[in-house]
C-alpha cells in the first residue's frame, strides 16, 4: 500500500495525490463522480480537494455543488474518518471576501453541504489584501477552537502576506497555516518558485499544488495541429503553440518511453518530487483517466531525469 505523507506541521496523512474535485458537478456528474471517488479509495487515495465556489461558473449552478456531491458520498460510504476532505473559502457568490464574518458564514455553509461536522482543511482560496491578516486568522482560530475545522491553509496570496500572517499566528499562539495550494507545474514554474517556495521551506509548509497538469496539456493530448474536445482545450492553446511547452512535451516523451507511463504520470512525478511538494492535485472527469494520476504514487525519477525536465521546463 502506497504510504501516506504528513502535511507540513499538522498530523494530517495524506495520499501523495490529491484528487480535484472541481470537476464534480460540472463536467461529471453524480453518478461518475462517485464512481471516481469510489475508484480513488480503493487505490489507497484519502484526500480530496474541492471548494465552496466549485462549480458556480456553470449556468444554472450556485456554487457548492462539489461539496454536496462529495457530501453525499462520505454519507453513502460512511467513510468520513478516513478521508481529508479540503474545502476553500471566498469566491462562492454568497459568501465573498474574507471578512471574518464570511469566513465563519461560508465555513457552516460549507459544513452544511458536505453533511459533516468538521473541515480538515480549510484554505483561504484567493487572499483579500484589503482585509488585515489579523481579521482573516483570527475568524479562522475561532473555527479551529470551535472544532469546526482541523488545519488552516492558503492559496493564491503572495509571499510577503503569507509570512505576515504566521508571523502574526506565533506572535498570539493562534491557529497557523499548515499548507499552501499554488499554481504550480513544469510550464508555470513562477507562480510558484522563489520567494513562496522559501517562505514555505523555511515554515514548514505543504504545498498542494492546482493546475498540476497545467488544465490537460502536461497529458500530452494538446499536440499543434491536434483539436481536443474539451471544456479547457482553450486555456492551453498558448502552452501548445510556445517553444517552451514543445520542449517540455519533447522531454516528457522520452522520460515516459523510459518507464512506459503516461505523460500525466511523469509530470506529476517531476512536481512531487520538487522540494516542499507533498501532493499535487488533479482531477478525472472520468474513471478511465484515474490511473494515469494515481501512478504518481509509485513512480520515482532518477535525478537525471528531474535534471531533464527541469532543463526542458526553463
């Protein structure tokens, strides 16, 4: 059995694969996204990422149809002590910002859908650089004494507001964050490495890194000349079309050949092996594409070809 990892500080043990549940609801449905989660915990997989705003974009959707799919499912399987359940706050269309009065209104909202009595780890999804990182961890200890939540995290805030805010945490002995959810993957590399990378080194953060196979084309299905149906088949046309997307594509196909395994499998090696890493997170819309993701688990790369990925991603 694939061995779990500890997350950051907390005493959370987490699948070294995270599975996105912003697909849930949007392009599966409850049907397939049991199937999916059903076929993820029989492989070993224990967390799972969603969000209250997942899948508001949807015409028709409020926003919170993730969480009551994977709600429903944790009831069905009577599962929810062996599961991390992940979930995010600030962007559902109710519950917008990080005053601490949404904070606490999106948490029970969100405790409501998912049918559960705590979150085990609750991310600020987009930081609010207007609202003092005072109100945002304070409102966030409350939930955390409270026994609402287990563990805080951050996504998308940068460097300077994240030291700020566990600085501000061990200054009052309050709750800290324990993980950090970034854009991160071989054709996005800034929006993670420097300084949020070494503020996450230097504290003992996690990072649970989104958009792991950059929205499909670290699969190696967005070829030029090739057309994908796919609801995000036009956020990738630009990594498809540059010089640099080419050579990691080219990189990723030699490593693959080597271990005969699917493209998606080797760029999440190469991301879990990156330092601070503990889980990329990926979605299936479907559960044939599940074990090209979940062969992360057992996949390890020789330092040679991290060098060469990581050479073909510069």
């Amino acid at each position: 059995m694939t061995s779990l990892r500890t997350l950051g500080s907390s005493d959370l043990q987490v699948f070294p694969l995270s599975l996105g549940g912003n697909v849930f609801g949007w392009t599966a449905d409850e049907e397939t996204s049991f199937a999916v989660l059903d076929a993820y915990a029989a492989a070993g997989g224990n967390f799972i990422d969603t969000a209250d705003a997942y899948t508001a974009w949807i015409e028709g959707n409020k926003g919170g149809e993730s969480e009551t799919i994977i709600g429903k499912w944790v009831k069905a399987r009577g599962n929810r002590s062996d599961v991390v359940i992940a979930t995010k706050v600030s962007q559902h269309p109710e519950y917008q910002g990080l005053s601490a009065a949404n904070i606490k209104a999106a948490a029970d909202a969100s405790l409501h859908r998912l049918d559960t009595d705590y979150i085990d780890l609750y991310y600020t999804h987009f930081d609010r650089p207007e609202v003092p990182v005072e109100e945002i961890i304070g409102a966030l200890d409350e939930l955390v004494k409270a026994g609402k939540v287990r563990h805080i995290a951050a996504s998308n805030i940068s460097a300077e507001r994240l030291q700020e805010s566990l600085d501000f945490s061990a200054r009052e002995g309050l709750a800290r964050y324990v993980a950090l959810q970034p854009h991160y993957n071989l054709v996005s590399r800034d929006t993670y490495e420097g300084g949020l990378q070494e503020v996450a080194a230097k504290e003992n953060l996690a990072a649970v890194p989104y958009f792991a196979l950059a929205s499909g084309f670290l699969t190696g299905k967005y070829r030029p000349g090739t057309t994908v149906d796919s609801a995000r088949a036009g956020r990738v046309q630009e990594y498809a079309d540059s010089e640099r997307g080419q050579k990691v594509l080219a990189a990723l196909d030699e490593v693959a050949a080597a271990h005969e395994a699917p493209l998606a499998t080797v760029a999440l090696a190469w991301l879990a092996a990156q330092p601070t890493v503990t889980a990329p997170i990926a979605s299936a819309r479907t559960v044939e594409q599940l074990p090209a993701l979940l062969g992360v688990a057992d996949l390890k790369l020789t330092d040679e070809e991290l060098t060469k990925l990581t050479a073909a991603s510069a």
